[in-house]
C-alpha cells in the first residue's frame, strides 16, 4: 500500500532524515518507534504532505504522492491524528465531525456544495452521530470538545480522521499523555477500528506495550536514519535497539 524510498528531509543544516526506505503491506499494523529527535513526526509529516521530502519517492497504491499537498493526500485515502489533538475547542462533538464530513464531500463532489446550505443535511448529521457512536462518544455528542477528556478529544479526533473514509490510518502518539485505563481502551479501540473497516495502520508510539499490542511490523529511527524493521518478536532480541531505546535488561 506504501512505498518509501530513499526519503531525505533537512532543516537547514540538520538532517532530519537520511535515506529512509521502508514499505507497508495493505492490512498490516506498522509501527515506527525510535528516541526524542529520532525523526519519527518529521516522517509523518513528510507522508501526510504537511512537508515534502528534500529528496526520495512515496508511492501510495501505485501511485506518486510524494509532491501531493495534504488535502490531496486525504482525498487519496491517507487519513491521520496527531499527537496533540487538533479539534475544533468551541464546537461541539457532532459539530467536528460534521466538519469533516462536509470537507469529505466538498473535495469528493458528494451532494449540494456545502455553501449553499443554511445547516448540514440530515444525512450527514446521521453520519455524524454514526461516527460518534464508532468511538464511545454517542453520549456527548452535543457537548462542546474543549470540555472533554483528552482521552476523549483523541477518540474525537479518530472519528473526524474515520468519516473521511481512510484507508491507509495514521496516527501519532494516540496514546499520549493518557491514564492507564484510557490508554488501554484505546489501544482496544484502535484494534477493533482497524478489524472493523480494514483499515492498513501506521503509527508512532512510545509506550511499548502500545505497540507491541497493536503492531505487527515494527521500523526503529535513530537520528534520521532506519536501522532496524521487522516483526515485533525480534525487536527485544536486537542489540542496537536494546542500547539506543528500550535500555539494556539487567541481565544482559
């Protein structure tokens, strides 16, 4: 479904990413996990489109993205979260996830141009609420997002990401900063979502249990550069990721 080949990005003088090289099969749950300053927000910023690469080729389904903008990129089936969710504050739940589907239908040519509507359809309020149901959030759909959880404005931000129908999901860090107990109902959110709607997944994440839970290939970054891929059994047997980020074990 992805190809990344041979992608370079820097930042003045700083190589952020050398030569990175990787490709994900349709269906798989892919990982990439490294050290702070590793370059893993950079990669995904320079897949999603927010940034291009200096050099080096993404093919998505066959296809060129890698000079693609953003919206382009979603149009083409890339959906993705971010580590800090981006929701609209003073909106409430069915009102974000109106948002998007109103863009989805815009950039598709679904119904009447949503200039030409006073409100959304009740079509698309329907599928709102649908959405909303996908991840826990039926009961608060009226509620304004700043007044949720952060748990629950990431669940938000994973259904405005669903409606634009994905079918290549990224997601950085979605379970940052939360408690134990958020953390392991979205990893099983998460993991029903993907079975679900056949979605190919492609996220970072520190916590390893997190990805040891929802992983089935794994990519190690150290300043810019790949040095380890493959599945996660053989991750802890590897020396240099040992070393550089899960730590040595006592009895190493």
């Amino acid at each position: 479904m992805l190809d990344v080949r041979n992608v370079d990005k820097s930042y003045g003088a700083i190589d952020v990413l050398r030569d990175v090289t990787f490709s994900v099969d349709e269906g798989a749950a892919f990982a990439v996990i490294g050290p702070n300053g590793a370059g893993k927000t950079t990669l995904f910023k320079v897949l999603t489109g927010e940034a291009f690469a200096d050099r080096g080729e993404i093919v998505y389904r066959a296809d060129s993205v890698a000079r693609l903008p953003a919206w382009r990129r979603i149009g083409a089936g890339i959906g993705r979260t971010f580590q800090t969710s981006r929701v609209f504050p003073a909106f409430t739940v069915e009102q974000n996830i109106v948002v998007a589907l109103e863009a989805r239908g815009r950039s598709s040519g679904e119904g009447r141009p949503s200039w030409l509507r006073i409100a959304p359809s009740r079509g698309v309020v329907e599928e709102a609420a649908r959405w909303a149901g996908e991840v826990g959030l039926s009961h608060r759909l009226l509620e304004e997002a700043r007044f949720l959880s952060h748990g629950d404005k990431k669940r938000l931000e994973l259904a405005m990401a669903l409606s634009l129908r994905p079918k290549l999901i990224m997601l950085d860090e979605p379970t940052a900063g939360m408690s134990p107990v958020e953390r392991s109902r979205s990893v099983a959110l998460i993991a029903r979502i993907r079975r679900e709607f056949g979605l190919t997944l492609l996220l970072t994440e520190h916590d390893m249990d997190v990805v040891f839970d929802l992983a089935d290939h794994i990519l190690v970054l150290n300043y810019g550069q790949v040095i380890f891929r493959g599945p996660p059994a053989e991750i802890r047997g590897n020396a240099a990721v040992r070393d550089i980020y899960l730590g040595q074990d006592d009895d190493a």
